[in-house]
C-alpha cells in the first residue's frame, strides 16, 4: 500500500488557535496514530486577519512598520516580503484588533495607516503587492489610505476633510495628482472574500457597518458619504465586486491604484505555493474555527477542497462548530469534518481546550483514513 502524505493547509480558529498552531495539533494527532505518517502543512488564509501570518509561515520575511491606527494612535503593523512579493493585511494596520474593548469610531476610524503600511511595501522594493482586506474597523472608502499614498481630499474651503467616511460628506475636491508615482509600475492585487459594491443594500455600510459599532443612523450618513465620494472619484467603479471590501477600501484601491479584484483563497494558495504540495499529497486536512454557509462562499477552506477535488485528493475538515449538513460539505469537496463540539459540547471550554481536542479530532482522522 501506498505510504500516505498528508497535507494540513487549514486556516486560523477564530479566538482559539492560529493556522500554524491547528496544523501543528492536527500533525501530532496524526502521529500518536500512524507515527510514521509523512505530514506537510501549509498553514492558509483568505486574505483576512491571519494572512501576514500564513505568508510568514510559508517562508516570507516578516517586516513591520509603525502606523497610524484606525483611532489615529500609531501601532505597529506586519507585513510580509519574498523577492519582489509583499503580502499587506489591511486589518494589521485598520484592523478591529486595534479598538479597545467596546469604542467603535464607526464615522471617523481611518484607513490612514494601511495607506502607509502599502508604502513601507514600496520602499521595500515591492513591485507585486497581494492586499489582503478584511476585518477593517473603518468604512472610509480607502480615503485615508490613498490620503497615505499622496492623495489629497479637501472641503469647499480647501482644507481636508475629517477622518473616516463620515468627513466624505464634506468632500468638494479629490486631488489624486500626488499619488506616489512607483504605484504606477506595481501589480496590486485586491484580495478579499467580499465581493459586495460599495453603497446600496448591499454595500459596505449596510452589510458591514452594524460590526463596526454603527448606529442605523450612521449607517445612512455613511451611505450618503461614500455615494457622494464615488460621485467625485468615478461612480462606475462603486458598482464592481470587491468595491464594498474591507468598509470601502477595495474602492479606493480598485479606483486610484490600478488595483484587480481577486477571491482572497485563490491568490493566497498561488503566493503560498499549494499547487505544487497538493502535488505531493495523498490526503488534504482543511479547517476553520466555524464551517458554515460563509464557508461556502469563499473561505479558505472551500478554496483549499475545490482545488483538491481538481486534483482527484480526498479532502476532510476540522472545525470548532459544523452548521453544514453532509451534502453542503460533499457538495463543497469534502469527504467528512469533525467537530470539536462532538467532542466537547460547551462551546467556552472547546474554544479554551481547541488544542487538545483538535488533537483528539486528528486522531480520529488517523484511524478513519489512514490506519
């Protein structure tokens, strides 16, 4: 019989355990079952908080810069670089990790410092930029980054607008003249797992504004704002897939920065080099903390099981919580998941225990797959 060669390309558990610590529980699992079972990881991420850490993992150099906050305090934000390659997480420098407990500036968090997180990537030498957005704090549009970049937005006085989206309502003028001229000579590529516009039922204040803190009223003030700023930078670009991204900044990059949109899995399994581990396997383990309808819909893991399905590779999950039925997973390329909540129903003591159950969960793995 074959020898088995596992790959564990899994993402983070939200609040419990990062992609690196659930391939590295799911690794020892396996081998108190088959202990000379042969296991590559390659930790992944969708282009949300995490995808910095996946990058690192794979073997990027982490560099970090101080920025502006998405409050205006500075903090300090990760990137990663190989070569010519930078991989920038929006949510590092704009993230919700970066409000304190319970204060949301739902009008007024910026997107300053992403915009100077992007230009430590340039100084670096970036010439590709893979810009992960997601987990933002902010619903500016991208205008505080772009401000970052050079860009200028300016009231009918002719001084610049308040931070955040809610300052775009006094917007008279957008001068994009001083963007920084080495953008022009770089691929940037918009990664995300959102694909709304920007304004609208389905934009970016409405679908997203509530988790920012975001009062009913704010969420139209904010609408308003954005509808008004797209008026001046260019409407049409509002309407594309990915615009809504991370409150607004997919906009701002799509745009004034020449960036294109792709399916955050999609562009991070090339930069992480899947194909070619995914050559070497005979069995894939994915995961995330929830399997749910999301998960469906562009999640790592789903981009992880329809690149192995591809491939002819049996594909199983490992998840905190299922909320998917049997047929949802095979439709979706997987055989099977286990659930930590089989083994432990309370869901505070699984999120504190994930790793020792994750353990459990593996070795179920080991002897349904690979005994």
């Amino acid at each position: 019989m074959e020898t088995a060669r596992v790959l564990v390309a899994a993402d983070k558990f939200k609040g419990s355990l990062t992609a690196v610590q659930v391939a590295e529980r799911v690794t020892a699992g396996l081998r108190r079952v088959v202990p000379g079972v042969r296991v590559e990881t390659l930790p992944v991420a969708d282009g949300g908080d995490g995808t910095v850490a996946a990058a690192v993992a794979a073997g990027f150099e982490r560099r970090e810069a101080r920025v502006t906050g998405p409050l205006g305090d500075p903090v300090t934000a990760a990137y990663a670089l190989r070569g010519s390659t930078a991989v920038v997480e929006m949510a590092e420098a704009s993230g919700l990790q970066h409000l304190p407990d319970g204060v949301f500036a739902p009008l007024t968090a910026t997107t300053y410092g992403s915009g100077e997180l992007l230009r430590a990537a340039l100084e670096a030498g970036a010439t590709t930029i893979v810009f992960g957005v997601g987990g933002s704090a902010t619903t500016d549009g991208g205008a505080g980054m772009l401000a970052a970049l050079g860009a200028r937005f300016l009231d009918a006085d002719g001084e610049p607008v308040g931070p955040g989206g809610g300052g775009l309502a006094e917007l008279a003028e957008a001068d994009l003249s001083g963007l920084d001229p080495r953008l022009k000579d770089v691929d940037l590529i918009l990664a995300s797992d959102v694909d709304n516009p920007l304004t609208g039922p389905k934009g970016a204040p409405e679908v997203y504004g509530r988790q920012k803190g975001a009062s009913e009223e704010d969420i139209a003030v904010l609408d308003a704002a954005l509808v008004h700023y797209a008026s001046i930078l260019g409407p049409e670009t509002a309407a594309l897939p990915g615009a809504g991204a991370a409150g607004g900044i997919g906009y701002g990059a799509l745009v004034a920065l020449g960036a294109r949109f792709r399916p955050g899995i999609e562009v991070m399994l090339d930069v992480l080099g899947f194909a070619p581990a995914l050559a070497r396997a005979t069995l894939v383990i994915t995961g995330e903390g929830s399997l749910d309808e999301q998960t469906l819909h562009g999640k790592a893991p789903a981009g992880v099981a329809a690149a192995a399905r591809q491939a002819g590779i049996e594909v199983v999950a490992v998840c905190g919580r299922l909320a998917l039925s049997q047929e949802a997973l095979s439709g979706a390329g997987i055989a099977r998941a286990y659930t930590l909540a089989e083994l432990e129903p309370d869901p505070a003591v699984s999120m504190a225990q994930a790793g020792p159950l994750l353990e459990r969960a593996a070795e179920s793995i080991a002897r349904d797959f690979l005994s």
